[in-house]
C-alpha cells in the first residue's frame, strides 16, 4: 500500500472523482511508492496536485482537472477558450517543478551530456477525473500528444485499481534512468518542502523530518494524536507545527501570521524553558505562548486577578486546584473562552481529562486545530484508554492517530539496552557500573563527566538523572559539585551557550529533553516489567551519544 501524503484529504469537498482516485492510488500502488498531494512549486504560484515518487521509475507529476466533457473540449487547441489545455498546463507544471529540484547539485549530473540534468527519470500527465476514456476525441487530449498521457474516469475506484497501476506505468518513463537513493529523497523533500528541515543545507548530512513526521506535520487542520516512543521525534515535530501555525516554517519565508496566538503546553518546567529557547531561536516566541498547564492556569487567574488557591506548587493536588479556578472563571464568563487559534500538547500521557477539556475550552472553534503528542511507553492504561481519554475530554482524534517508529536521537547501542533487546550493555556506548553504595555511583559517574569534559565537551551537552531528590539527587549534586563540576538545578536550568553547566534532573523532569553524554544513577537489577519500566525506558532514550548507568550491588 502507498504513502499518501498528507494522510487525508482536507475538510472541504474534495474535486469531483478525486476520493476515487486517492483510494486507487492508496490500494492499487506498493508500498515503495509515496505520493504527495497540492505540492506547492517554490518561487511559483503554482502547485503540482499530486506528485508520485517510486525509487526505480523516478517521479511523475500529475495535474487534476475535475472538467465535464464540454468544457474539456472547448479547452483543446483551436478554440477560444480562457483555460490552457490540460496537457500543456501539466508539462509547464512538471517543467517548473523539475527546475527546482535541478538547483540542488546533489540531484544533478555535474559532467557529461546531461550535465546539469537530474539524475533519475521524470514525467508527467493528467487526470480528467469526470470523461470516460471513450469520451476523448480520437486525436489525442491535445490533439498532438498522446492519450497515454491521460488518466480518465473509467480507470479510477475499487474496480479500476489495477486498470490505474496498469496506466500509471504507461506515464512512467520507459525503461526508466538512474535511482532516487534515500539521500536524494531527502534531498528532494527538502527542496519542495523547506518546512521538512531539521538541519542546514551545509550539515552532512542533511536530516529532515521522516516520512511519518511529514504526514502528521502536513495533516489538514483539525485534531489529530501523535504516539510514538521516546526519541521518535514528537516534541521536534509539535516544534515545527508550532512556527508554521504561527505563520514561519523554518527555511521557510514569512508567511501571514494568524489574528490569534497559538497555545503550547507541556508538564515538566525544564522542557518548558527549551521549548520557550527554540521558540526564539526559530522567531516565533512571540505569537506561540509556551509553559506548563500549571502555570498557564496561574498567569490566567493572576491576569484576571481571580486569586489563587492555598497551599503551594508543590503540593498535591494544587495544580488541580489551579485548573477548577480556571474553569469557575471560564464559566461565570470572567475569562473569555476561544483565545487561541491553535493548541498544541507535548507529554500529553501525563493530562487528566478534567485537564485537557479546559484547555480545548481556550481553542478558537472557527479554526480548530489541535496536536497532541504521547509517550506510548508511558500510557496509562495502553493506547486504547488513552485515546478514550482524549476522546472523552472532546478531542477528535478517530482516523487522525498518528505513530511514529523510527527513532532519530540515541545511539544504535542505547536504543537497544533501553528497549530490552540487549540483556546488558551492547556497546561501547551504554556502559553500566555496580558500586556498594550511592555514594560511590555518584563518584564513579562524576570521573566519567570529568573525562568527557578534558576530553573537549562542554559541560552542557550533559546531563544526570535521578529518581528521588532525597534519596539520590541530593546525594548526586553534592558529590559533583565536590568534584568541580558545575551544575544547575530545577528553576535554574537554562538551555542557551551561556550556561555551561551539567544540567541535574529528575527522570520525570526531563521528558522532552535530550543530551549527548547523560548519567543515570540509582539504575535497578532488572526495571523490565516493573511498574516504573516505562520511566527508566524514558529517561534511557534522553541519551543521544553516551550513557552511563550506575546501580548497587546486586547480592
């Protein structure tokens, strides 16, 4: 089965014949085939309407033209007519679009007879998606190129599946040159879709979003749940969503920023301040407002000077006090509802319902959009209750789940160990260590942090874990700090070049985050099947380069 992308076609109605054919391509294609949908031509007001791409045949552009058969025939060449004929619009289409991608030397030949041409094959035709192929007149669509060029109604739906990949190959070049490699994929998804870049053109090499990340960033509003494990790349992906919602993709030129700021909430502080630092980075921060659920709900109540409930942060069941404050406020109309033109939820396997409906209370129902990303390690009760749980605070999610697999941050090693699929340190990369006492964890992992750093890294690519304060995390900072190693903590945590220091976290402080070099102290004999296996698989996947595991004894 093919990749569409995006995944559905959007809310309006879509073209006469076009749900047809997007079923015909989803069934009647394989599974090397991706196929993207309104592919805008970069520097061009136009846009190719489907774009095909397969590794071996190379890339077809398609242009849609839902026309009757009058209105057809008085756009063929001869007739006063204001439309182009199809077949000349589609090659001018297919024409403007290979021009951009030949800009990129890496698809092009550098020497030779077809220097400066692109390496794999391309073609293009139409799909006239309201006249039978009976209905075209007997010289061709245009008179002078060829019907094979076409793709009628009669060769769309269930039935004509196989009568459209039967045609489709017609379109394809024949025998086609050259192989589109996954390099050059990126590369040409990158080209049309700056949006996609997860780095500069001058990295080696190039990372953009995947293919799963693209169809969830590319989903036409709406809601939608993005599952996936840690280091699959959601909070990456809510990032991006984030600078396009507000009118900038990065690469991307400035675009008209919606009337309504966008809304971005997560659960642990530290993952709030890197967020809030992307946010600038990617000059976006001042219409995407970021920050827990717990101190979004403060600022609206201190805003609107309705008072705040007893007791501290840091107590149980404040934030929950916090958010029927909010709710009572809402209610009596003392907060306005709908001031956000998009809600975005990272950590969203941490959000109660009673939560999460308080905050879709804040989205602009006249644009509606929604993302929601979860941790499928960490959900209660597994996906199903979770999704019953979005679903019953108002969030509609039903065929708009998306999962991403592929894992884009931890070492082969670390991916490994941290999933269970090697019973111990498989590589030079994870390297676990059993002392007699915390104390001597402690001062094992700092050696190994001194290490790195007179080895040239600096302290803030790194990062320690523990899972209580005062049983390892006090223990853990005073031994550092004995050391020499500079360290910050909780509310002192920043993510920019100028705080150089080890960042010191607790396992649920830092989800979202991710460091090269990271310490784990407190590490059991087994954690598989425990009931905090999902957590330390968490905290594990934080790691990107290097992890250093330490635990007791095991008698």
């Amino acid at each position: 089965m093919s990749t569409l992308i995006p995944a559905t076609l959007p809310p309006p109605p879509p073209r006469a014949g076009e749900r047809e054919f997007v079923r015909a391509l989803e069934e009647g294609l394989d599974d090397e085939y991706r196929i993207w949908r309104d592919v805008p031509i970069p520097g061009s007001e136009q846009q190719v309407d489907y774009l095909l791409l397969h590794p071996r045949r190379g890339l077809l552009c398609l242009t849609l033209r839902d026309w009757g058969p009058e209105r057809f025939q008085a756009s063929l060449p001869g007739l006063e007519s204001q439309a182009r004929p199809p077949l000349e619009e589609a090659l001018a289409r297919a024409q403007a679009l290979v021009a951009v991608l030949e800009s990129d030397p890496h698809l092009i030949f550098s020497s030779g007879r077809m220097s400066g041409r692109l390496r794999f094959s391309w073609s293009w035709g139409v799909l006239l998606s309201q006249i039978r192929r009976e209905q075209l007149p007997s010289g061709g669509p245009d008179g002078d190129l060829e019907a094979r060029r076409v793709i009628c109604q009669d060769e769309l739906g269930r039935e004509g599946a196989m009568a459209l990949a039967d045609r489709l190959g017609t379109l394809f070049p024949t025998p086609p040159f050259g192989q589109i490699s996954p390099t050059q994929l990126d590369r040409i998804r990158l080209r049309l879709f700056p949006g996609l870049a997860l780095s500069g053109e001058a990295s080696a090499p190039i990372r953009v979003l995947d293919v799963d990340q693209e169809r969830a960033f590319r989903h036409p509003e709406g809601h939608q749940v993005i599952l996936g494990e840690s280091g699959t790349g959601k909070t990456t992906l809510l990032l991006h969503a984030a600078a396009r919602l507000a009118g900038r993709s990065p690469g991307e030129l400035p675009a008209r920023a919606p009337a309504k700021p966008v809304l971005f909430l997560c659960l642990n502080r530290a993952l709030a301040r890197h967020l809030d630092h992307q946010l600038h980075r990617l000059g976006v921060a001042d219409r995407v407002h970021i920050g827990t659920f717990p101190a979004w709900c403060h600022r609206l109540l201190t805003q609107h000077h309705l008072g705040l409930p007893g007791g501290e942060g840091a107590d149980p069941g404040y934030a929950d006090a916090l958010a029927e404050r909010v709710a009572r406020g809402l209610e009596k109309q003392r907060i306005a509802p709908a001031q956000y033109a998009a809600l975005l939820i990272d950590e969203g396997h941490g959000f109660p319902e009673a939560w999460l409906a308080l905050a879709l209370g804040f989205l602009d129902p006249l644009s509606d959009v929604l993302a929601l990303a979860a941790d499928t390690g960490q959900l209660p009760g597994g996906e199903q209750a979770a999704l019953a749980t979005f679903q019953g605070a108002g969030i509609r999610c039903r065929n708009r789940v998306f999962r991403l697999t592929e894992n884009h941050r931890s070492h082969p090693d670390i991916l490994d160990f941290a999933l269970g699929r090697a019973p111990r340190p498989p590589g030079p990369a994870v390297e676990l260590a059993r002392h007699a006492s915390l104390k001597e964890e402690a001062a094992w992992l700092a050696g190994r942090l001194l290490e790195a750093h007179q080895a040239g890294m600096p302290w803030r690519h790194m990062g320690a874990l523990y899972g209580d304060w005062e049983r390892e995390g006090k223990l853990i900072n005073g031994v550092f700090r004995q050391a020499g190693i500079p360290m910050t903590w909780q509310d002192g945590i920043r993510f920019n070049d100028r705080q150089d220091t080890v960042k010191l976290l607790s396992m649920n402080g830092a989800q979202g985050l991710e460091f090269p070099l990271l310490a784990l102290a407190g590490f059991p004999a087994n954690p598989v099947g425990t009931p905090e296996s999902g957590l330390w698989r968490m905290a594990m996947l934080r790691a990107r380069d290097r992890l250093l595991l330490s635990g007791t004894i095991v008698p």
